[in-house]
C-alpha cells in the first residue's frame, strides 16, 4: 500500500507510484514495517541523554569568564577620548 506521503523526505507520492519521486524508498527501504532501521545508527530505547553528555563533556558546566581587562582599558579609552573630544 502507498502512503500519501514519503515517510522519508515527506513528499508527497502519486497514488499509484512504486517508489517515492523524491529520494526513493519504496515498500523494500522504508514504506514497510519490515525495513530495517538498525543499521542506521539510531540510539536505543533506553539513551540516557544526560549522562551521555555528562561522560562526553565532563560534569562540571561552563562558566562564563567575562571580558577580559584589556576590552575594559580599550573601553574606557574611547569612552575618554569621545569625552574629550565633543567637551
């Protein structure tokens, strides 16, 4: 049976067509409940998130440092000159 639309891509498929128009698939690759989806790559079921990126980045969460004194010094700098300027 053809669906209406390609549960790949999401184009829509005339409604005799043997395969989508726009990437493909067919009952084979990805109409059926039958295509395989394992070999994809997929996370299980059970994927933690969370102590997924807890082991890939650390368990500490970044801290935001701040500007660093040399913009403040530039900072000020241009703020004096454009003082000294229009007084």
């Amino acid at each position: 049976m053809t669906p209406d639309t390609c549960p790949l891509c999401g184009a829509d498929i005339p409604s005799r067509a043997k395969a989508c128009p726009e990437c493909g698939s067919d009952e084979k690759t990805g109409w059926s409940d039958a295509a395989r989806s394992d070999g994809l790559g997929l996370p299980a079921e059970g994927f933690d998130y969370d102590e997924f990126v807890s082991r890939e980045f650390g368990g500490e969460p970044a801290r935001p440092r701040g500007i660093h004194w040399l913009w403040w010094i530039v900072a000020i700098l241009l703020l004096l000159a454009w003082l000294g300027f229009y007084f």
